[in-house]
C-alpha cells in the first residue's frame, strides 16, 4: 500500500538483537533495516529455537514498526497495520506499544483526509483508510481505554470513501492482505466494532448507514475463499449479531478442517492459488516445492487459534492445545515465525503477521511463556 506524504508514506516493517545469519544468507538484502536496526531476510531454513522467547519476539514486532516505519515512511497492512491491529492487545504482556507508530498513523490519516475524493479511491489507498481507523482503535480500545478524536475521525473518513455496496476499492496485487475486497470490509468491522463507545453512541444517519451497509455486505456476500471465510469469523466476535451462532459454528467447523496433522494451519490449504485476488500469483504458487504439502505457518496457525478462541473454543481444547504446542516448538532464532510470502520469495513480509498473531495466540490460551528476563530474575 503506498501513498506520498509530507510526513509519511502509507505502504508496505523489524530489529532483534542476536540473529547471526549463515555465511550463505549473511550477504542478502535484510528484511528490515534503519539506522542500527537491522534484521536478516527470512528465510525457511533459519533455525529453530531451542528455548521460546518472548523477548525476541517482541523485539522483533516492536523494532519491526520503528524500521518499517523510519526507512519506509509508511503505514503498511502486512507490517506497521499488523501492529496497530494486535500489538495494542499485547500491551499486559509487552509492556505498551510504540506511541511513535501510533504519531505515524494520526500523520498518515491527516494525509488521507488531505486528499482529493478521486485520489483516496485510487489504488490500495481505501485500504490504508481502514488499516488506519482500526489501528487507532485498537490503541484506544487497549492502551487509553477511550475514544480519541483521531480514531473518531478516521472512522468518518472510512465511511466517507465507503462504496454503495458496503464494502471499499480493492486492489487485487499483493495476497493476502492487499487482493479483495471482502477482506478490506472485515477489518473495517473490527475497527467500528472495537472503538471504545463508538458504534453505541452513534447518531450520524450518514454513518449508521454505512455500518449498516458494511453489515449487509458482510452477510450476503459471498468469501472469496476460506481465507476470507476465517476472516469473517473473526469479525463475527467483535461485532454481535453480525452471524448468527448456526453460521458462526459452520465458519469455526471450517477452520478445525484445515489443521494439518502437526497441529499447525497452512495458509496455503485456504484458498487455491488462482483465488488470490485476480490470480496473478497463481504460477508462483504452484510452482512451490511445498505445493502438494504445504507445511503450516505462523501466519495461518496463529490467526486460526484466535479466531476459535474468540468464538469461544475452549483453550483446552485437545486441537487448540495441538496448535499451541506447534508455535511453542516452532519459533525461529530471530524471534519470528516462518510464513512463506504468497507473492515473491524475496523478503518474506508476512513473516511480520506471522508473529504477531502467534503471540495473540498465545496470550488468549494463556500459554505465553514470560522470559526469566522479562520477569528480572
């Protein structure tokens, strides 16, 4: 997602402290770097750690939106929007989040607002839109535990640029964050329904109507694929009545169906590779090595356990725990977790989403082990 700005650009984020990359890999690109921050490219054969630390990852996360953020000077879905969409959530575990990235999204909104209707339709800029009015949200909903004007703001602005179907302009390029519409529309119902006091003290027309729009798109439109489908799960548990529980338990029976026999999720198993937004990385895919098998990922795994806890799968649960015992044992050198990119073997973005989500995971099982370090012993 990319935009100019005076301030910052909205598109496309990472340090940690101890990753020795091998003589082979040291000499690639890094997958981040500003300043003294710099982390090495991700790749599938980094090892896997012998101990989890929560350290790394948070490190890994919170460094990730400094880097992102000051070397690309943007707002991105895959990097600095998957921060502000989960890391506010971590804040009990982490310690709070970076208010410079939040400063980078209230910049990144005046932006957007700055801009002429015609503009902010182009491209992958209605998604910025919304990335920004949740990540806000998400901030008041977990670190200020109010309502700030910019988030208010920005929900305005999202419906304001909000299609007569319910849903937004969608680019189809960049899989899976940046290639249909449905999943741009979901993430706009996370963000109205997390704003603190937002959607209850609503009394715009203008803007009632837009969120009824958006649930009505919600309801009657069809998924693109299964990725789409666990996406809307997942909104389902923030916004009540959005599905009813018959729909909701048929979307969490989905998600149980694509565990694979380690315990992990494949992001792969949801959607066939011409289903990806205009199919355009359809070649890439099965092309892969992996594409008879495709091996689990933190991404997938991560975001699957949460959107069954959130529907209320009990954390005890004998396949939850299955899932929770592959990101215990899965857990890369750097921190991160593995997640092959579904559009270039290049600098493997979705490894970002493909920890924080582990983490989110976690903390809602209650299975996030604290370092020795973290505790100061």
């Amino acid at each position: 997602m990319v935009v100019q700005s005076r301030a910052l650009v909205l598109c496309w984020g990472i340090g940690l402290s101890s990753l020795v990359a091998p003589a082979s890999f040291a000499g690639d690109a890094p997958q981040y770097s500003f300043e003294n921050i710099h982390v090495p490219k991700a790749y599938a054969d980094e090892p896997k750690r012998d101990r989890f630390s929560l350290t790394e990852a948070a490190h890994y996360l919170d460094q990730g939106a400094k880097a992102w953020s000051g070397a690309r000077k943007c707002v991105s879905c895959h990097t600095t929007g998957t921060y502000m969409l989960v890391r506010p959530e971590l804040s009990k575990q982490l310690g709070p989040p970076s208010p410079e990235t939040r400063d980078n999204f209230v910049a990144a909104f005046k932006d957007l607002a700055a801009m002429k209707p015609d503009e902010i339709q182009k491209s992958t800029r209605p998604g910025q839109v919304i990335y920004t009015a949740a990540g806000l949200a998400e901030w008041d909903a977990h670190v200020t535990k109010s309502l700030s004007p910019e988030a208010e703001r920005a929900l305005k602005l999202m419906f304001a640029i909000q299609r007569s179907t319910g849903t937004w302009g969608s680019a189809d390029c960049w899989p899976p964050y940046e290639s249909d519409a449905f999943h741009e529309a979901t993430i706009a119902a996370i963000a109205v329904a997390d704003a603190p006091g937002w959607l209850a003290g609503l009394k715009d027309p203008a803007l009632k109507g837009g969120v009824e729009r958006l649930k009505h798109y919600l309801k009657t439109e069809r998924p693109p694929h299964d990725y789409g489908r666990i996406l809307l799960l997942w909104a389902s548990t923030r916004m009540p009545g959005l599905l009813d529980k018959e729909q909701q338990e048929a979307l969490v029976e989905m998600v149980w169906k694509h565990q694979q026999a380690d315990g992990g999720w494949s992001i792969r198993t949801f959607a066939a590779p011409e289903a990806w937004g205009s199919g355009i990385r359809a070649g890439k895919l099965r092309g892969e090595p992996e594409f008879q098998h495709p091996p689990s990922d933190g991404h997938m795994t991560g975001m699957a356990i949460v959107a069954l806890r959130e529907a209320c799968a009990p954390a005890a649960d004998p396949r939850i725990q299955r899932g929770v015992t592959w990101l215990l044992k899965n857990q890369r050198v750097s921190g991160r977790w593995w997640t092959r990119s579904l559009n270039t073997d290049g600098r493997h973005f979705i490894t970002y989403s493909g920890t924080a989500f582990p983490l989110l995971a976690l903390s809602l099982c209650d299975a996030l082990p604290v370092d020795a370090a973290r505790r100061g012993d």
